[in-house]
C-alpha cells in the first residue's frame, strides 16, 4: 500500500506517526531528508527531529540530496523503510529534488510501499506544485526557481503552519489555485493510503 503522512511540524502528530509503522520502530531504518534546512540560517529544528525520531527508536541516518545523482541515493535510500522529508526552504528542497533524481527515485520507493513523511516543505514537494509557498512569504526562492511543479504524488496542495492572521492571504491564494487545497495546523497532518486522503491530528479540519 501506498503510505504519504503529510505533516505541518513532524513530530508534533508523533502518534500518528507510530500508528503507521508496519512493524516496531527499532527494526525501521529512517532516512533523514535535511536538504530543505540549508536555506536557513537557523538549523536547531533538523537536530531536534533527529534526536526525537532515535528516542522515539528509529535507526536515523542524515540525508542531504545536494550534490548526489540518482546512482548514490538509490545506494542510500535501498535499504530504509521511511523517507523523512524535512522542513526548511521549500524552493531550496525542490531544486535539488529535480537536480538529483529524488523525485523519480521517491516516486519509486512510495510505490514499494516505503513510507513517506512529510514535514513542511517536505509535505509542499509532494503536491503538484509549491505556488503556495509564496502565499504568506514564509519562503523565500533563493535559488531562482522558474519551474514550481513538484512531485506530483498527491492531487492537492497544503498550506501548513495555519494562523488565523492569514486568513486573507490563503483564501486569495486558494482563489487563483487550480488544485483544491488543505490546511493544516501544526498539529494535524495528511495520512495518504492509496488514493485515501485523511486529516489525522487534533482539531477539525480548516475550512476558509
């Protein structure tokens, strides 16, 4: 089964994360995807999540998709059983996605059944498009991104990190969308199962 768990702040639905595991987390192997994190200056949050993923039991290992072509991340990503896609600069994320392969190969692995979450813009990568990054300037393109398509493994977009301030700012942002939208607080996520989608966290769902 096809398995996405897309998240606003990762560990903050920690149980829904355990409720997915196929097996006890001490015999899973994690993929760390810190990629995102390099375009911003402060990084403290990529060293928490790993620390919670080893106390909550996984096998981590960090995971920077700069730099490697497709060979070296199918040599690193072969033998893990989730793909944990970290938060950080969401354009930042995608150009390297494209450059080195990890959108082919993550498509690959999903449909192996290796588990795919998402935390931030590693929930943005995974819709049809990251447009929505620019809609609160939460993120900024410091790579010069023409080409905002994304991987493509769901059919929605997210607006993560929900605040009632930007109301405003998401409903134009929803108005001029051509895919229907989610949101998100930080504690609610996407679990995707097949071609399932559920809000899982606390709170019901934002509508705007």
């Amino acid at each position: 089964m096809k398995t996405l768990l897309l998240t606003s702040a990762g560990l903050k639905v920690k149980e829904e994360i355990l409720k997915i595991l196929p097996k006890p987390a001490a015999q899973l192997k994690v993929a760390h995807i810190i990629t995102a994190s390099k375009g911003e200056k402060n990084r403290d949050y990529v060293e928490k999540d790993r620390k919670g993923l080893l106390e909550m039991g996984f096998n981590v290992e960090n995971v920077d998709i700069e730099g490697k072509n497709e060979g070296e991340l199918r040599a690193v990503l072969s033998d893990k059983d989730i793909i944990y896609v970290q938060g950080g600069n969401t354009f930042y994320l995608l150009k390297f996605s494209k450059e080195s392969g990890f959108d082919k190969i993550v498509n690959e692995l999903i449909e192996k059944g290796i588990i795919y979450i998402g935390v931030s813009a590693g929930s943005y990568i995974a819709c049809p498009t990251i447009e929505m990054s620019n809609w609160k300037h939460q993120d900024r393109d410091v790579v010069g991104l023409n080409d905002l398509s994304a991987l493509n493994l769901v059919p929605f977009l997210l607006s993560a990190h929900y605040r009632p301030e930007n109301d405003e700012v998401i409903k134009a942002g929803i108005a001029q969308a051509k895919y229907p939208v989610r949101i998100l607080t930080d504690e609610q996520a996407i679990l995707v199962q097949d071609d399932n989608y559920k809000l899982v966290g606390e709170g019901s769902e934002i509508m705007l």
